[in-house]
C-alpha cells in the first residue's frame, strides 16, 4: 500500500470515530479521490449524485477558504470554490437522488432490477459520478439515497479505455408470431447469448426455439447468432427494436418480418430522449473516451473552470408553446435541440444548411441524383436524412428541431459518432462532406483511370488530364460546391526524381504556428584536443533535416576544411544512434534529447571510428560494486591502414583527454615508457593535430597510462594499458568501442565537469509575457501549410528510381479553387502521452480573402476573392467543451449566433474569436459573370473550374 493510500485509510477510520470540520471533510474526500481514480478498473462502480446536493455539500466545505480565495469554480474539491454572500453555511442534510429518478413504469427497469433514472439528465447539471470508495464516505457521514450505481466498462477503438455507463442499452423486444411486446435493460457490453437468455425467460421459451434477430427500423438486418458477439459490436442501437422470432415446428425461421398493425407491432418513433452526459476525462458510455476516469463536477483538481451551460430537458413539445409561425418573417433561424453533447453536430450541420448552394439543392427534388447502388455510400439514407433535416430549418417559424432521425442514421453509418459524447465538429464535417459525395454521386459505374506521371508535360495539360480523371469518377454537388485541385510535388532527397501529382481537395487543414524555424543547442567536441568542449546554440528550420543542423554548426565552429561534423544523440552516457543520414527530418529531435557533435578528421577508406565509453564504479549492494558509465562519450577517429596497436589507441585517447587535464597537477614518470605517450607527441594514428599553444602547459609531461578496456572482433577482453606495441584484433566495418574505467585517483588529475549535464536540444525557460505586435494571419497559416517539408518518417514515398522508401520533400500548391473554400484550423495536437488545444487568435479576413498570389494556375487573370460566411466555434478543453457557429444570413446580410437552440444577433466585429475552427468561405462573383444562386443546377462545363 501506498504512502498516500495508508494515510488516506487512516484517516477515514479517524472520521468514523469523530465528527469532522468541513475542512477536514473535503480534505478527507479529495485524497480518497486521488487514490481511487488512477486504480479504476472494468467492472468497477460509480454513483450517481444529485448535482444540487453536491454543490450544497461544496459549498459547506470550501466556506472556511471563502475569504482568502475569491477564484472561480463551482464543484471543486481543490478549495477555491465558495457560495458568494453567506456567512455560515450550516451542515446538509441527508443525500436526496430523487430528483434523478423516472416515474417509469417497471417493465423499463435496469438489468439488475435498480431504479430507474430519467433519460434526460447531463452530467455537470443534473449529477456527478462519484468512485464507490468517495460515494461509501458520504454515505456513511449524511445517509440516504437512493444509491444508484453504474459499472465501468471497456470503450474505445482498442477497447483499452474506460467509460461509465449511466444508461445501459434500452431495447423493444417483438414477438412474434405471437405480438407480444417488453422492453428491457441491458449493458452494451452483454454477449448476444445474454440477450437470448434473456429473451426466452421473458417469454418463457427455450433457447431452441427462437431466433434472434437486429431489427432495427422495422427491417431484418441480420441474424444474431453469434453467441458470444457483444451488443456493441453488433452496432445494437440505444431503444431499437429487437425481433424475437418463434421457430416454426421447432426447426424453421419463419421467412418475414411484423410490419402491419394487425400484428400488434406500431412503426412509433421513440418517445423518449436520451441525454448522456459530457466526456471531460470521464466518458458515459456510447462512444470514446479519455482514459483517466474524472467527472465533470466531481474532479479534485480541476472542475472549478466548468462553466459551459446547457439546456434544459429538451423534449419535442417543450417549444411548441413559444414556437411562432408568421408570413414574411426570414428563414434559416431554427436552432437544433442538443441531444446531449450534439453541440459539435449541431454547429456543421448549421454551417452546411447555410451554405447557399447546398440549401437550394436539397430544397429542390434532389432524388434523381441519388446514388442507390453506390457501395461506397450508404444507399441514399444519409442523403435523405440531410435533406429532410435541412428542409426543416428552412420551414417557416422558429421552433428548435431535435435532430433525433439524422443522428440515428449517423450512428448507423458512422458508429464512432455513436452515443451521447463530444466529438471533433470536423471530423464530423469530413465524413458528412463525403458521405453526401457519395450518396449523391451521379456516376453509377466509376471506369478504371490509370494516370500517368507526368513526364516533363506542362503542369496545364496534367491538371487538367487528372481533374478530368476524377470528374468521370467523382461527380456530384459536392464537387460542384467543395472540391478543389492542388499540385503535389515530390522530391527524392537522394537521386533528386521529382514526382508531380495533381490531387483533389474538400478542405485545408492550415497547421497554427507563429514561427518556422527552431533553436537548438549542442555540445561540440573536438577530437585533437584543442580545445575544450563548447555549447553552440544554432538557429534551424522547423522543418528542416539534419544536413540543415550540420551546416549550422559547421558555420558556428569555424569548420575546418579538412574536418567534419559527427552527429550523436545521447542517452543514459552512451551513444543511443548516429545522425549520419543528411535526410533525416529534425522533427525526429525531441526539445528534451541530449545531442553532442564532434569535429573530426574526414572520413576516408582507412580509418574507422573509436567510441570512448567513460566508467566508474558505483556501488550496487552493501558490499558489491560495478562499472556503470557516466558523463558523454567522445568520438576520435583511427588509421587503420597498418596493424592497430594499444599504444595506438593509448595516445588517441590521450589526446582528446588533453584539454581536462587540471593545470596544478604534478606528474611523475613512474610507468614503462612502453606503456606511457606524452600529449604534446600524438602518433600518426591520431585524429587531428594538437594546438601548441594548447598543449605548451604539458611540455615534457609524461601522461600516465589510462586503464582502457575494449572486445576485440573475436569477443575477447583486450586490456589496452599492458604492451604498447600489443597488436589489437578490431573490424575496420564498425566502430571500435573502448571503455576508460575512472579510479578515484585518475579523477583527481582531470577536471570531468565539461562531460557532465549535457544540455537539452532546447531548454523550456520562465514563462515571459511578452506581448506580440501582430497576430497570427491566416494567411501566414496558409503559407505554412504551403512550404516545402520532408516527409514524415511514417509516411516514406517510394521512389520508383531509387527502387527504395525515401522520406522525400514534399511542396503543395493551390492549383483549383473550390466555389466553397472550408478551412480547418488545427487547433488540436495528440501524441501518446497528451492531448492539447492551440487556443492562438487568428486574424481571419471576413472579406476580401485573396488568394490570388497564392494559385500555381496563372492562365486565368481574375481575381481568387472569398468571403466569410459561416464557422464553427470550439470553447474550453479538449473533452468538456462547447460548440457553436457563427453564420451570416446572406439576404438580410447580418450575422447570427447559433448556439444549439438558441439564435440570437451578433455584430460583424464579434464574429472573429480565439475560439474560430472551421471557417466556410464563398467566392465573391465578378460583376461580369451571372451568379448561380441555385446551386441545384449542376454545371456541365467543366472548363469554369479552370482559371
């Protein structure tokens, strides 16, 4: 048991036996919730807490820090968070959930017969989750309940993560021939012989006797029969209908399914809505989360900063009363009712049901367009869905529409979106944009294209010869609308083939990055002992390779002509790996990497490279001890053209030691002139010549005989201190390894700090405030996306010279413009260990977005202007924040906030925000050409795409 753990014990034996402060209680819980939360594990549970006790009993146990800490927050345990206005709050009562509890009937009871809670609830404005071991405090201080309690799951793509599930999977079972009809309970993660089991005891049947089948939207879509298959992966739907089907005779399904009313069986839409809470580190059940589990409201760190709103139980009719209907009044300012967490679906759909030419389309009769056979698509029903979602927010009046069909259809087709989490409103975006291609697409038999490289033609005639490749493929109003053309080019870093691709675009993701270059420090070494190790502080591309650093700090250290640059990384004082190939991209070098350069002689056939490996001993048990390395390696490099003697080695070694040996140190010559080498006399083995005027100190100083060690080509041990003219046995193919053990005697006549704390690549100093003249452009993004960079290592092209993967250069230019440009700030990073949010300001143009300078295709003279007419805004943290849009109504010509339900006017001078992901831009139409406000007539003639 822990330190932290056994003390948390302690004290919770310590409040059973005494009544605590409300210091001492919120002490008590936040460390109980430290050590519970890094332990949790599937299966465990979680309680559900009404969130106005909690935030009662937050308010009695912050009261004492009330004066001295005025922060903001209301749900932390972390001590800054107090009821404004009151003095003394007095003790709450006892623990009251019924607030959370339906008045369902029984027959929709949980799996294991608990209470059940309404459908409606958010976490952060209805509960919290607690851990069992946080909810068993509470209880045993203030009582009551009703305790409802939820189990821990599996979740995620590689079902590594965890998840609550508040609201197990609520089914309709259908019996048929029969009629019969139930609902029930059950988790996700129940087998489908579970669902079975389950069924027949229900129904009183026998396993043999029915079958099972998913019958979701009153169609047979597949026969569970796989036992041990999970709801989940059979993509089991929250209240779908389940067919319960009696064998005929025992031995036979029967062949069709219950559709008509005589059957007993209704086609209802459900009635009930399912509201699942917020994922901010703790997910509920339905889609992805973090793996750390911290609710939103509960967390002991940092909850007090949760300040997003969310609306209320958003039943169909709950607008019907203030909905009004009226002639003349504008449409397109019906809101979507959140779902739970629909934010991020809400705010595209918005984006895409404004764009002019697409709510003209699907306005019209679009279903002769409808691609059926597709099997790319999703046979028309996503279409379908977006239409009659967008048809509704054009309709007159103004009452919100629950975009409950669109989402089911979502889920189906696109299971990631699946449940009631917050996901990436652009990732949503992307798959709706090519979902609607697809549904959409006019070509029913796509013909094999082979394109050609190519091959010195001018870049007019591939364009154009790749644009028509992919039109006889890809036609539909998204093409006509979103796609555009940019040319790829590929450089091979090595026989310098260079590849040139035209290649279609929806939208451009612009990286937001102020600078593109990178400071970067490392230790340099010389190898002939002139000098004494330096850092050197050298200015490089973001995005450049290693030749870039080489060539930076061969201008830094006054490089020789007859030297060169080695390049290592260091790690735990060894030589973790060369940097010898020039292409290597400097993003592979990490801020917190150790680097050492070291100038040697260059390299020829006949000299190989000696690595020096420093030791010392180290105590390992009470009374054992062992060599372990310590300080940086040098590198020197070996003639190898004669026999390779210790001696040899004796001197290299002496001399890139020269410049640490200490200048008050005496030295007698009481060693085998053998086995001994003066510093100022280097062999011609050596690396490099030594400076005289370095090396003066040392005249006539006899150095004493280090205590080198190597393993000779055969494995064997070599003791180098005994024989100077001792042959040694090395492969000229590798480098030649050699271990200087360091007494305590030798390491008082050389100064080693010079090897010690080699420095960081780059160094993460105090935090300046330092405020910068301009902000970041969105032109300056852009030009960032164009400029040339290698590729990643991951992402090697094959070079069809070379005959081998390189990691190229790759160049992006605009060649074809889209008549709707969608531009996707990359606000969000991941890696293995974190993920974060830029949340840099970008100054965006919302008219007069030229980009002109910035398309590769000059044959046509008019101008590339743009202007803004919509974008999705993200506030807050990665997991538990807010979507909405900003769209502007191109008839009244005026900006609105679309904030789920609510739409409300906002000034042209607020829509630009720190807060702005995807922005939607319309080309402004030239006076001289007619303008297609349609957008539902298709245009045939592809040469208008052509500039």
């Amino acid at each position: 048991m822990t330190e932290v753990a056994s003390a948390t014990a302690s004290a919770v034996m310590t409040a059973a036996t005494k009544e605590l402060s409300p210091e001492e209680e919120r002490v008590l819980i936040r460390d109980i919730a430290i050590t519970a939360e890094p332990n949790t594990k599937e299966g465990d549970s979680f309680f559900l807490i009404t969130q106005k006790w909690w935030q009662n009993w937050i308010d009695y146990v912050n009261q004492e820090q009330q004066q001295s800490n005025n922060n903001e927050g209301s749900s932390s345990l972390s001590g800054n968070s107090a009821s404004p206005g009151s003095s003394i709050l007095k003790r709450p009562s006892g623990i009251d959930n019924s607030d959370l509890i339906s008045d369902g009937t029984s027959e929709d009871s949980d799996p294991d017969g608990s209470v059940v809670i309404h459908d409606t609830l958010l976490e952060g404005r209805d509960y919290v989750l607690l851990p069992q071991q946080v909810w068993d405090q509470l209880y045993s201080w203030y009582g009551g309940g009703p305790t409802l309690s939820r189990k821990v799951i599996n979740s995620g793509l590689s079902q590594t993560e965890f998840a609550v599930e508040v609201y197990p999977l609520r089914l309709q079972l259908l019996l048929t021939p029969k009629g019969d009809r139930t609902t029930i309970r059950i988790s996700k993660k129940e087998t489908i012989g579970e669902l079975h089991r389950r069924a027949c005891e229900i129904f009183y049947l026998n396993l043999e006797q029915v079958c099972i089948w998913d019958y979701y939207g009153q169609r047979k879509h597949a026969l569970m029969n796989d036992m041990d298959k999970t709801l989940d992966d059979a993509n089991i739907q929250m209240d779908q209908d389940i067919l319960v089907e009696v064998l005929n005779n025992g031995s036979t399904a029967l062949s069709g399914g219950i559709s008509s009313p005589g059957n007993g069986f209704i086609d209802k839409e459900a009635t009930s809505v399912l509201l699942e809470p917020s994922k901010s580190g703790l997910s509920i059940a339905g889609g992805l989360s973090a793996n750390k589990i911290a609710s939103r409201g509960y967390s002991p760190e940092r909850l007090q900063n949760q300040t997003l709103s969310y609306p209320g139980k958003e039943m169909d009719n709950i607008y019907g009363s203030i909905g009004v209907i009226t002639r003349g009044v504008s449409g397109g300012l019906i809101g979507l009712l959140n779902l739970g967490n629909t934010c991020f679906m809400n705010s595209a759909i918005q984006c895409l049901v404004h764009t002019p030419e697409f709510a003209a389309y699907f306005r019209e009769d679009y279903h002769q367009e409808i691609n059926w056979q597709n099997p790319l698509g999703m046979v028309g029903e996503l279409a379908l869905a977006f239409g009659e979602l967008l048809r509704k927010l054009w309709a007159p009046g103004r009452t919100p529409v629950a975009p409950r069909p669109f989402k089911a259809k979502l889920a189906r087709f696109a299971p990631q979106f699946s449940g009631y989490n917050q996901h990436d409103s652009q990732e949503l975006l992307a798959f709706l944009l090519d979902g609607l291609h697809e549904d959409l697409n006019r070509v029913k038999h796509k013909p094999y294209i082979n394109s050609r490289d190519a091959d010195g033609r001018p870049d007019e005639e591939v364009a154009d010869e790749y644009w028509a490749n992919h039109i006889a493929r890809n036609d539909s109003i998204i093409v006509d609308v979103c796609q555009g053309q940019y040319k790829s080019t590929l450089v091979c870093p090595v026989c310098n083939k260079v590849s040139v691709t035209f290649d279609p675009f929806m939208y451009l993701s612009l990286p937001l990055q102020f600078t593109t270059t990178r400071t970067m420090s490392i230790t340099v070494f010389t190898c002939d002992g002139s000098a004494l190790p330096s850092t050197c502080t050298v200015t490089v591309p973001k995005q450049g390779r290693c030749r870039d650093l080489i060539q930076a700090l061969s201008n830094a250290c006054s490089l020789k002509q007859t030297e060169e640059i080695k390049l290592v990384e260091i790690r735990n004082h060894l030589i973790h790996r060369f940097l010898d190939d020039s292409v290597i991209s400097l993003s592979t070098i990490k801020d917190d990497d150790h680097l050492a350069a070291y100038k040697i002689r260059k390299s020829t056939k006949g000299n190989v490279l000696l690595q020096l490996i420093h030791r010392r001993q180290e105590l390992e048990t009470s009374d054992s001890q062992r060599w372990k390395p310590f300080g940086t390696p040098l590198v020197s490099t070996l003639s190898c053209d004669d026999v390779i003697l210790s001696g040899d080695i004796q001197t290299v070694v002496q001399t890139m030691l020269t410049p640490l040996l200490k200048e008050d140190t005496e030295y007698t010559d009481n060693s085998d002139p053998s086995t001994s080498g003066a510093a100022t006399d280097p062999s011609n083995h050596s690396s490099g010549e030594v400076d005289t005027n370095r090396a003066s100190t040392s005249t006539n100083k006899v150095l004493p005989t280090l205590p080198l060690q190597l393993v000779d080509e055969s494995k064997t041990p070599v003791d180098l201190s005994v024989g100077h003219e001792k042959a040694v046995n090395v492969s000229a193919a590798s480098p030649i390894v050699v271990y200087l053990d360091w007494s305590s005697k030798l390491l008082e006549k050389y100064n080693l700090n010079y090897l010690d704390n080699l420095p960081e690549v780059f160094k993460y100093g105090p935090v300046t405030k330092k405020a910068r003249t301009e902000p970041l452009s969105l032109y300056t993004c852009l030009e960032a996306f164009l400029r040339e960079e290698p590729l990643v290592p991951e992402d090697m092209w094959y070079c069809p010279q070379c005959k081998e993967q390189r990691q190229a250069s790759k160049k992006l230019d605009l060649w074809r413009l889209p008549e709707v440009l969608v531009i996707h700030l990359k606000r969000f990073s991941y890696s293995r260990s974190m993920k974060h949010k830029l949340e840099t300001f970008v100054n965006f143009p919302i008219h007069d977005f030229d980009l002109s300078n910035y398309v590769a295709d000059k044959r046509s003279s008019r101008p590339q202007l743009y202007e803004l007419y919509a974008l999705t805004n993200h506030y807050g943290g990665m997991g538990s924040g807010h979507y909405t849009a900003h769209i502007k109504l191109l008839d009244e010509n005026r900006w609105y906030n679309f904030d789920d339900s609510h739409i409300s006017p906002i000034n042209e001078e607020d829509v630009k925000s720190a807060a702005a992901y995807v922005l939607f831009y319309r080309r402004v139409k030239s006076d001289n050409s007619a303008s297609d406000t349609t957008g539902a007539r298709r245009v045939r003639n592809k040469t208008s795409y052509k500039h």
